[in-house]
C-alpha cells in the first residue's frame, strides 16, 4: 500500500541561502496578500483565473522571476483553501498576512530528463552529504533521521517553514509501507465508568474504587484537621500539622494517579480500541444522589479519560467517547429497549420489561458502549479513508 509520510529536516543554510529562504517566505505573503485584495474587490474571479494571471503579475514586478515559480501557484491554492475553510465555516475569513514568526512555502517536486539524458529533479535529498537541494536553492546542510543513509522516496512536496528564526523543511513522500493483514482480532472493548465500581469493561472485568485506601487516609485527614483547630495561631506546632495534612494529600493524590495509571495501562495494552463515555463530571456530582456526590469527584472521571487518551497516543492505540446524551445504562443490550427506571442509581440490577433479560447495571452499560462506540470508529475510518484519497487526487492534480 502506498502511504503518505513527513520527513522533517532541520535546515542549516548559510547567509546568502538565509536571504533567499526569507524571500520566498516574504513572497508568499506578498503574493496571498495581492490576491486576497484582488478576489475581495472581483469576487466572481476564480482561482484558476488568478493562475493564468501570474505572468503578468511577473511582468509587473520583475523581482518575482528570481523565485521558484511553483511557490506562486501553491501560495494560491492556500488561499483557495483558505476561502473554502470559510465557505463551509470551518474557519475565519481570509485576512491579510502580516510577517510572523511561523512562516512557511510549498514547492512541488518535478523530474525530467535532460537534453543531454540525465535526470533532472528540482528537489533532491542528500543523505550522504546530509544536504537538500530546493528549487533555484543551492544544496543546503540538514540534519535529522541519523540512521537513514539513503532518500530513495517518492518526494511530492516539500514545505519549508521558518519558526522563531529556525528553518525546517517538511518533506512529503508517498512510500510503499506492508500492511499487517487484517487480523479480524482487532480488540475492542467499551468502558463504563461508574461510582460503585470505577470501570466495567465489555469483557465483564471490574475494577474496583480506591475507596478503602482513600478512607484511611481521609480519616487520618480529619484527626489532623481537628488538631489543627485546637492549635495555636502561629505556633510551631500549627505549622508542623500543616505539614502533615499536606503530606497525606500528597499521599492521597499520588495513590489516585498511580492506581489509575496501572489499570489504564494493561486495558490499553490488552485492548487496540477503547470505547469510553463523555461524562459532564459537575454534573452528574451536583445532580448526583445523596452520598455519591464524594465518590464521584474522587474517582476522577475526567483524570481518568485523559490519561486514556494521553497512554493511547503513546502506544498507538484509540479511544473514542461516546455522546453526552447516550443514555449506556438506560437501555437494554439485548433488545434495545429503553428503561427510565433504570436512571436511579441505586439500581443494580434490572430485569427488561420487553425481553426479560436480566442486566446488571454496569456491565450492560459497558457492553452498550462498545456497540455504540464502533459504529463512531468505523465512521471515522470512512471518513480517513476520503480524506486520504481526496489528498492523493489534489496531490496527483499538483503534480
Ligand atoms: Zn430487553
């Protein structure tokens, strides 16, 4: 299969190189500028047109012909995506660019072959010298990827960026990569998280609060705090109970991270996706029952989701949360049957009032999760699947 990658170089260039790079930048600009001011007095003008424009622009200022031509061109289909981000509100209007500190331009990569048969490319990557060359750039020192020895890649583009006076050059390939066969054992599992038991996996498992370890250190908490009200204001003694209530919370907040942390790990590790809630923690605390306002903020649920997502990044895994409004508990795995009943809490178990099935509370609602969860993740592949085409075809249309 062949698959899109970014290879970053950090670029070294000398002085005379540094002048050119920052031309092109300040071309960029210039150019998006010139023509976010032309589209916004002629509107009907299309993007195409603005192409066909260029070589007068060129005549116009002649200092365009010492800049690679390919700029040009990209520097107007960013602002054709600017625009179509507005139309279909995914961003602000187009505004003029002023100078910045995070710049960048695009170049395409073209091949030839010379009058005299050699092969001309206008990029080329040199892992021997540790070089790049860019259009009308001379070969410039890079560093990066130390134990790649050869650039045998399809290069597509390359975007040059300079950030906070350091240059970078993204490169796009398009390599051919093996694909694991499909192994029909991709491991899903959908999670409730819950006050009585802190999760529930669609696999039955069920991993209890820290309820019992956090209570001792609560009570210790309290004797601490009732010495405190007896001590004297501004005494030793007072200071040294202030440190002892902040050690037991230390105490308290390290055995939450720390626990947590272990039962994250082996899901993910024993799991490719992970279905969770989306909790409105607050509120479920603020409407929660009597008594379980306490033990929901301390298992934390929003910690909880972070960390999932944060240990899922790092070992490739992925988490998907469902709807606010997906109501896991209410509804009946077996047949679909919504209960109103079933939103107090303090029901356990239920039996379906349509198909009978006797559910257990968390599990149910685990096992609800997980449906509901792989219709989201086999979207979402739909959706990667056209958005990487779409990019193969306006990068073939580039080309
Ligand atoms: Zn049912």
């Amino acid at each position: 299969m062949q698959q899109f990658k970014t290879y970053i170089f950090r670029l070294y260039p000398d002085c005379d190189q540094k002048k050119k790079l920052n031309s092109f930048l300040g071309t960029t600009r210039f150019i998006y500028n010139h023509y976010l001011d032309v589209k916004e007095n002629n509107p009907s003008l299309t993007f195409y047109e603005m192409k066909k424009d260029l070589p007068n622009l060129i005549r116009e200022y002649p200092w365009l012909q010492e800049i690679d031509g390919c700029i040009l061109r990209t520097t107007i289909d960013n602002l054709e995506n600017s625009y179509k981000r507005y139309y279909q509100k995914l961003g602000n209007k187009p505004n003029f660019k002023k100078y910045s500190q995070a710049e960048s331009y695009r170049t395409n990569y073209l091949e030839g072959i010379t009058a005299n048969h050699v092969k001309y490319q206008n990029i080329k990557v040199d892992l021997v010298n540790r070089t790049i060359k860019l259009p009308k750039i001379p070969e410039i020192k890079i560093r990066g990827y130390r134990k790649l020895t050869s650039f045998a890649k399809k290069i597509i583009n390359v975007t040059v960026k300079r950030v906070a006076g350091k240059y970078y050059a993204n490169v796009l390939v398009s390599e051919s990569i093996e694909v694991p066969p499909f192994t029909p054992s991709l491991k899903m599992v959908g999670i409730d998280l819950g006050v009585k038991t802190l999760m529930t996996t669609s696999d039955g498992e069920k991993i209890e609060n820290i309820k019992d370890q956090l209570a001792r250190y609560e009570r210790k908490l309290k004797g601490l705090n009732r010495w405190l009200a007896r001590s004297k204001e501004g005494s030793k003694n007072r200071e040294k109970i202030i440190i002892k209530i902040q050690k037991v919370n230390q105490k308290i907040r390290n055995a939450k991270k720390f626990y947590n942390y272990i039962k994250i790990n082996k899901i993910l590790k024993e799991n490719d996706v992970v279905f969770l809630e989306n909790l409105k923690t607050k509120e479920m605390i603020e409407k929660g029952q009597h008594g379980l306002a306490k033990y929901i903020s301390n298992s934390n649920f929003s910690d909880i989701i972070d960390k999932f997502k944060y240990k899922a990044k790092i070992l490739g895994k992925k988490v998907y949360q469902v709807s606010t409004y997906f109501p896991s508990s209410q509804i009946c795995f077996s047949c679909g049957t919504k209960d109103e009943r079933v939103k107090n809490l303090s029901v356990r178990k239920w039996e379906c009032h349509k198909c009978h099935s006797l559910n257990e509370r968390d599990i149910n609602a685990s096992l609800n999760i997980l449906v509901e969860g792989t219709n989201l993740y086999f979207k979402d592949l739909d959706k990667e699947m056209k958005l990487y085409l779409e990019n193969l075809e306006r990068e073939l249309k580039l080309i």
